[in-house]
C-alpha cells in the first residue's frame, strides 16, 4: 500500500506545484507560456479593436467613446506582450506575463461595466449588456492554453473569479446580469474546469518530456536534448552573470565490466551509475548520458570550487557496486565558463573533457577542476 501511495504522489505531485519539476520540464514551459502568451496577445489584440464596429451599432455614442478608447489602450498593451522579448527567460517572467496578459481584459471589464453602469438599457442594447456581463467566462477559458500546476491555475483561476464577482455587485452594471441571471456559480464551474484543462496540458507535456528525452536504461537526459538545455542554460546564465558548470564524468574500466561479466551485468552497473549520479544533485541539475560510459552533469548557478564537495555525496559506495563486490568508480572533470574564461557550450564540454582524461592519466577514481585533482572514493585496500 504504502508503495501504491508513493507512486501515485509521484505522479501527481507535478501537477500540484513546481518543486518536482525537472529543469527540462521548467525550461519547455518557459518557452510554451511564452509562445502562448504572445500568441494570445496578438489575437486578443485584433478581436479588441475589431469589436468597435459592435459598440458603435448599439452603445450611445458618449459611451462609445470611452468604451473604444479602452479598447485601443488594451490592444496596445496586447501588442507590447507580443513584441516584448526578455532578456533572461524564467519561470518567475513567464508567470508575470501570463498575469498580465490576463490582468489586461479583466481591467478593460471593470472599466467597461463601471463605464455603462448608466447607460440606457433596452431590449435592443440587451445583446451588448450581455455581451460585457459575461466578459470574464472567456477571460478564464484563457487558462486552458496554458500548462499549469494545480496552485498556478487556482491563484489565477480565484483572480479571474473575484474581480468578476465584485463587478457583479456593483448595480446598474452589465455584471449584474451575472447575479441576477446565477452566472456567478456558472462562471466558478468555468474558472474549476479551466484549472483542470491546465493541469491536464501539464501532465501531458511532462509525460511526453519523459519519454522524448530521457534515456530509457539510465534514465538520464538524452544526448541530443541534453546539449539543447545546456545552450539554453549557458545563454541565460550568461545574461543573468551566473555560474554555469559542467562535469563530464567517465566510468573507470567499464570495458572490463562488459568483457569479465558480460553486457547484461554492464547494462546493470550504467543504470545504477545514472541512478546514483541523478540522487546526488540539486533539484536544478541535470544528468546527460553523453554515450556508452559517459556522463555529463549540468549544474546551473554552482560555482567551480563546490563540484568536488558534490561529487563527494556518492560517498564509500561510488557508482555502484560490480558484481564481483569492488565499487564502480569514475573519473571526472568538471568546468565553469566564468572562472575559466570560456565563450561557449562547446567550450565548456571541451574543458571538462580535458580534465576528465587529466583524471585518468593521474590514477582514475577522482575529480579534475581548475584547482588540481581530488580523490573520490576511497576504496579497501
């Protein structure tokens, strides 16, 4: 039971907040909200300003006024969410730009319905009454678009709920009609089916991120998607002035592994390496299987002088044990571009590689930095 119950947090608690979010899964949904969000805007942009043409046929023309004047103001906020490009791409940004692209109708509503509390109603102008009531329905089915977690849509989704329900409150207004026609509830049960619409985007986006981009034996990031992250991550650690350093790590006579016991038992030992190697970071850091016995761990925000502290975490027992009882070891070189005055990706992979082969030509079993070479695990005599 208690393994059932392990499993099933396992899988959920993605969806309920961002703590077990890993970096590839973090790094998709920055550039997804984003894209979303200028997409969105561009649309909102062109259907706020092609709505005049509605006011003009059934609003008297001093509300007209001030009602399209509005409109134009919130298409150009629309048009700088579309052309706005952020020099360092995160979560926190992504986040703001979504709020905003939401703030910017809910703003235009209570606008609109403080605007035409006063205005004239008649059977004829009921249409665009209601048309303004209901403004903040389609306002919350924007969070549908988007991968959020359970406490994301909610915080968004209870936003979206209560300035709609204080506009509702407000007599002679549009909003009105959703007190008197029960479209408060209604509009609760649309902000609830929209969080879930979110949460479902962000369960299958990190499934998929699983299984496009993970090894399947080590379960460890895939070389191809590994490189990807790692350009995106030194362009923003770049930007940001932040530490950005690379290990690249290779068994010690793994070869020997494969002949004396053969590929069934190598295949044991790769998958335990992974697994112990991806145990002993940070949330934020990431394990690549670069190939074969190969390993190369990205860890942002982590300066040089700490990597042989980390690499010490894998304690007496190394990599794993082998099947005759020894420990699998490794060799390692690790590299940061601002204490190493390195320009690019390619450059840091380079470095770490060098150190790495320094590592092994020095005796194995250690880690390789600008500083010298550590010994890692010490091993019986």
């Amino acid at each position: 039971m208690n393994e059932a119950l392990k499993k099933l947090y396992g899988q959920t608690a993605p969806l309920l907040g961002t703590g077990r979010h890993s970096l590839p899964l973090i790094q998709s949904r920055i550039e997804l909200i984003l894209a979303r969000v200028r997409l969105t805007a561009a649309i909102l942009g062109v259907l706020m300003v092609a709505w005049i043409p509605v006011d003009m046929a059934f609003l008297p023309w001093n509300d007209l006024v001030n009602v399209a004047a509005a409109r134009v103001l919130a298409a150009m906020l629309f048009m700088w969410l579309l052309f706005y490009k952020p020099s360092v791409p995160s979560l926190a940004l992504a986040r703001a730009m979504l709020a905003v692209l939401l703030a910017i109708p809910l703003v235009f509503f209570s606008y609109a319905n403080i605007s035409l509390a006063d205005a004239g109603w008649t059977d004829k102008t009921l249409f665009i009454k209601s048309a303004y009531a209901h403004l903040p329905h389609l306002i919350a089915l924007l969070l549908c678009l988007f991968p959020l977690t359970a406490l994301e849509g909610t915080a968004f989704g209870l936003g979206i709920l209560f300035v709609a329900a204080i506009d509702a409150l407000l007599p002679g207004t549009p909003a009105a009609l959703m007190v008197g026609h029960g479209t408060v509830i209604l509009q609760a049960v649309i902000t609830a089916i929209a969080v879930i619409a979110g949460m479902s985007q962000l369960q299958f986006m990190a499934g998929f991120i699983r299984h496009s981009t993970t090894d399947q034996m080590t379960g460890c990031l895939r070389r191809d998607y590994g490189l990807r992250l790692l350009q995106s991550l030194f362009a923003t650690t770049q930007r940001a002035n932040m530490p950005l350093c690379v290990a690249f790590v290779d068994l010690d006579n793994f070869k020997k592994v494969n002949d004396t016991f053969g590929h069934d038992a190598g295949d044991d030992v790769l998958k335990e390496a992974g697994r112990r190697l991806q145990g002993l970071l940070r949330q934020q850091d990431t394990v690549v299987r670069w190939g074969g016995e190969e390993f190369v761990i990205v860890m942002p925000g982590l300066k040089l002088a700490d990597v042989p502290t980390v690499m010490h975490r894998l304690g007496a027992g190394g990599l794993g044990p082998l099947p005759d009882g020894r420990v699998q070891t490794a060799s390692i070189g690790a590299a940061e571009y601002q204490e190493d005055g390195l320009k690019s990706c390619d450059d840091i992979i380079s470095l770490a590689d060098k150190r790495m082969y320094a590592t092994k030509q020095s005796g194995r079993n250690g880690i390789t930095v600008k500083a010298g070479r550590f010994p890692l695990v010490a091993l019986a005599a």
